[in-house]
C-alpha cells in the first residue's frame, strides 16, 4: 500500500460515486481501480492480522494528515467506502478512528 489515499482512489472523484457497468463486459475505470485495489491490498496484508492492518492504516492516514496530503473528505471517501463492508462494532470503531484523524 503506497499511501493511504490511494486506498479509496483520492479525492479525484469529489464523493461522487463511480457509474456501474451495467452492460457487461470488461470494468469500468471505477470498477477496474477497486478491482487492482483489492488485489493490492490482498497480497499487501496477506498474513497480516486484523491489528497490524489498522496499525498500518492509521499510520498512514496520520502521516498523510501531517504531510497535508490527507483531507477530510479524503477520510470521509474512505469511511463510505469501507463502511458497507463492516459490522454495527467496526463501523463504530471506525467512524471514531476517522473522527480522530480528522482532529489531527
């Protein structure tokens, strides 16, 4: 993972939401970047458990924060994207890591 940003794809797209193909056929631009995310990220933390993974994430979002490469809309893209994919206890636990990082 080369920075946090490039998690959820920068702040490019503005909190507007990537256009599905609904068509068929080969992925979008949207979908093709979550798709090469994904990959990424899997061999990134392959092997790696749930605490080191955060640890990384929060490292590289406090970093980027510092560095002023980071935003708050940056975090909020970051928490709608990730959101959807956890449960009511790390939903919460995230919305306050992002408020947290937000303060920074």
């Amino acid at each position: 993972m080369g920075d946090f940003k490039s998690f959820n794809g920068g702040a490019e797209n503005n909190g507007q939401k990537n256009t599905r193909n609904t068509q068929g056929g080969a992925p979008r631009g949207g979908e093709q970047q979550a798709i090469n995310l994904a990959a990424t990220l899997a061999k990134a933390f392959a092997g790696k458990s749930e605490g080191q993974i955060l640890s990384t994430i929060i490292a590289q979002a406090e970093q980027g924060k510092r560095d002023g490469t980071l935003t708050n809309a940056d975090l909020d893209n970051f928490y709608n994207t990730l959101a959807p994919l956890l449960d009511g206890f790390k939903k919460k636990k995230l919305q306050q890591i992002i408020t947290k990082l937000k303060a920074i």
